[in-house]
C-alpha cells in the first residue's frame, strides 16, 4: 500500500502525520511511505531523517497526490487538496464532518474515501487511535503552561528567607481529556487546583489528581458515548452563581468545555471576567470552538483594559509539535494496523465499529448516517 504524507497547508500548523518512528515500523510491513519534501520540518523532523527511516522523499505536490492510495494529513483538506486527492484514494484526516458537511460532499464528489480521525468511537478499543484525546491531551498541558507564563506571580507555595509566597490558585472548568491533563499539569507546578464539570462522574478522576471538585446542585449533563450535554436555562443560571465566586478568587481558569457538534457552551460571561484580579489570567482552549470566555478572542492573547490576560490562541498541539506529530502518528499506525489484513492490504470492513464510526465517504457517497442527514 502507497501512504502519503503531505505537507500541511494551514498557516501554524507544524505538526506532521507520520514521524520517522512509524514510517520504519510501517516499512518493516511492507508498505511504501512517500513524504513531501519539507512535510516534517515543522515537528523536527528532516526528509534525511524520514529518508533513513524508510520514506520516499517526493518534492512535487501533485505527485506525491498521485501516488498517494492512503494519504494521511492533520488538518481537513482545502479545496485545492481536494482537487488533488485520487479519485479513489483514502484519506484519514481531521474532517469534522458533522459541523462541515460541504466537505464530505466534496470528497464524495471525487470519489474519495473519507476515514474522519475526528470521529474515532470513544471506546476502550478505539483508544490507541484516538487523536482527539492524543491532541487533548497535549493542549491541557500546553493551557497550564501559557497560563503559568501569562501570570505575574508563581505557581508553588514557596518558604524562603526572602518570605512565604502562596501557591497559585487555578481553576479547570471541563474535566475531560484536556481537562485532566490542565489539572495534572498546574498540580505539579504546585498550584492549588479546583475543577468543574457538568459530568459529576469525573469527580473521583478530579479529586484522584489532587483537585478539589466544585460542587453544583444541578442535573448530571453526561450525554451519550461520555459526552455531555446541553444545560437547560435554571441550570445554566445556577451554575453561573457558583462559578462566578471560584472565578472571583482564581490567579487563572483553564477553560475546556466542549459539546459534540454544538458552540462551545459560555461559562465565563464578561462580568465574571471583570470580578477577577488585575494580573489574573483565562486560557481558553474552546477558543476556536467559539470560546467559553464571552471576551476571547480567537487567535488572540491580550490584557483587558481591567487587567486580565485572555488567551485564545489556536491549535496549542501545533506548538508542541514534536510530541503531538509523534501521538498522531502513532495513532495513524495502529489505525492502519487495524484497517489492513495480514497481507497488509487495506479492507474497510463496515460490520467493524471503528470502521462504522469514522467512514464518512465511499464510492461517490456520504455514507455515515448522521453525517448524511446533515449534508442533504
Ligand atoms: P469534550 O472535549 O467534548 O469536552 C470537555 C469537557 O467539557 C467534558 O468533560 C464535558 O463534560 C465538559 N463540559 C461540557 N459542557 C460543560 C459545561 N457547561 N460546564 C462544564 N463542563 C462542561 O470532552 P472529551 O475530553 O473529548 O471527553 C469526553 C468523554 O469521552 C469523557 O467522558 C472521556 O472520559 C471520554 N473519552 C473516552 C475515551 C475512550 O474510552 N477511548 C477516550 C477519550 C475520551
């Protein structure tokens, strides 16, 4: 089997599909791995090196999409890399095919099969191909580290001589997968952590971390498949009572909440915002989601004119690209793995879950039910 790994189009985007590790380990199965040139400079890595591990080293765009019978890539394609792709090629890609239904279409159009990497089933089986949660897992780090260097005050309670310095106090509101990692993360700087989620499940998962888990007397959100949903208006209101009295008294709040397909929900309104200290810091992740701070802006980091710092920068994985390329790459091996036979030849079998869940296009249709619905 012929994979391709472009380069990334999208400006910021540094990360890579395939890191040299996984083009040895793929060529140790026989397959053929071309790679435009450049394609892994962005994550350190160079055509020399993805050269010694094994990859074909193509300079021309077009020819490395000719080629390509699997190509794998990070951002959804543009119209011109939908132009470029093989009538009946595969491509595994971020599509985000429920809020983009138009691309779907366009890659039915071309007859390209679509294995969306954004609609990996949450199970313990898909784990290991799960990008969301890999990319997660690098931005609740990343959060906490913008955070710590937005603030004008350390994160650990500090004893010296020169006097006792209190820890930071930082709040995470969304305790899933980048959530845990924000709170893992300030907690080992030394702050004092409090979260919150509509799931009441992850308060065990919070408090095992070392947080304090904020209680809110309202409906358990969990919705299907781990996710949450939608709060009623009551519920809304209420959660914003309490939410405004921890903000009031955090350094930094790490904002996470997200709902499948929806606007991420506001849970930071601007006269919450403006009750915080001068000097205190929000790093929104649903930044481009919409935002869970009323005042971000996307792409944006800036002080208020009452002092606090937002921060609504894009795509934080890119800025780890190193180890983001190397968690995607690695769950694009075991999704080949888990796609391909003993012979190594691709076999997309629709009575498989995974399969079921992340296949969007197929012979010139739109083929997942619900990603149908929406692009009718
Ligand atoms: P997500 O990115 O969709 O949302 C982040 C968090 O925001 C969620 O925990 C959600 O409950 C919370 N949230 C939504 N609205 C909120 C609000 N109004 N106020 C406060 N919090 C709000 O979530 P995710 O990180 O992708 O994880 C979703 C679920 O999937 C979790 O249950 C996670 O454990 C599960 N998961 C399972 C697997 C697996 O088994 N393979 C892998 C990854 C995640």
């Amino acid at each position: 089997m012929i994979i391709a790994i472009p380069r990334e189009t999208v400006p910021g985007e540094r990360r890579v599909a395939l890191v040299a590790e996984s083009v040895k380990r793929l060529v140790g199965r026989k397959h053929e791995v071309v790679v435009e040139s450049g394609a892994g400079l962005g994550a350190e890595c160079s055509d020399e090196e993805l050269h010694a591990a094994g990859a074909r080293i193509e300079p021309s765009t077009d020819a490395l999409y000719a080629k390509a019978e699997v190509l794998l890539k990070i951002q959804p394609p543009d119209d011109a890399e939908v132009e470029r792709l093989k009538p009946d090629s595969v491509l595994v890609s971020l599509a985000y095919p429920l809020a983009n239904p138009a691309l779907a279409r366009a890659l039915a159009k071309r007859r390209v099969t679509l294995l969306a990497a954004d609609m990996v089933p949450r199970t313990t089986l898909a784990q290991m191909m799960d990008v969301l949660s890999s990319q997660a897992t690098i931005a609740g780090y990343r959060a906490v580290v913008l955070a710590s260097e937005a603030l004008p005050r350390l994160f650990p309670m500090l004893m010296t001589a020169a006097g006792t310095i209190p820890p930071a106090k930082v709040l995470v509101l969304g305790a899933g997968v980048a959530g845990l990692q924000a709170i893992a993360t300030a907690r080992r700087l030394g702050a004092v952590v409090e979260a919150y989620d509509v799931r009441k499940v992850v308060k065990e998962q919070v408090e095992s971390l070392g947080a304090r888990f904020v209680n809110i007397d309202i409906e358990d959100a969990a919705g299907s498949g781990g996710y949450a949903k939608e709060l009623g208006e009551e519920a809304k209101r209420k959660q914003a009572e309490v939410l405004a009295q921890h903000v009031a008294k955090s350094d930094a709040v790490i904002t996470t909440a997200q709902i499948p397909g929806r606007r991420a929900p506001v849970l930071l309104p601007a006269d919450m915002v403006r009750r915080m200290k001068s000097g205190s810091v929000v790093v929104d992740i649903a930044a481009e989601q919409g935002g869970n701070c009323e005042l971000t802006r996307v792409g944006e980091r800036y002080r208020t004119d009452f002092g606090v710092t937002i921060v609504g920068e894009r795509n934080l994985p890119a800025q780890l690209s190193v180890h983001a390329s190397a968690m995607y790459s690695r769950n694009m091996e075991k999704l080949l793995a888990h796609v391909t036979d003993k012979d190594n030849v691709l076999k997309l079998d629709v009575s498989d879950e995974i399969v079921k869940g992340m296949l969007i296009t197929r012979g010139g249709e739109v083929v997942h039910p619900a990603v149908a619905d929406v692009a009718m």
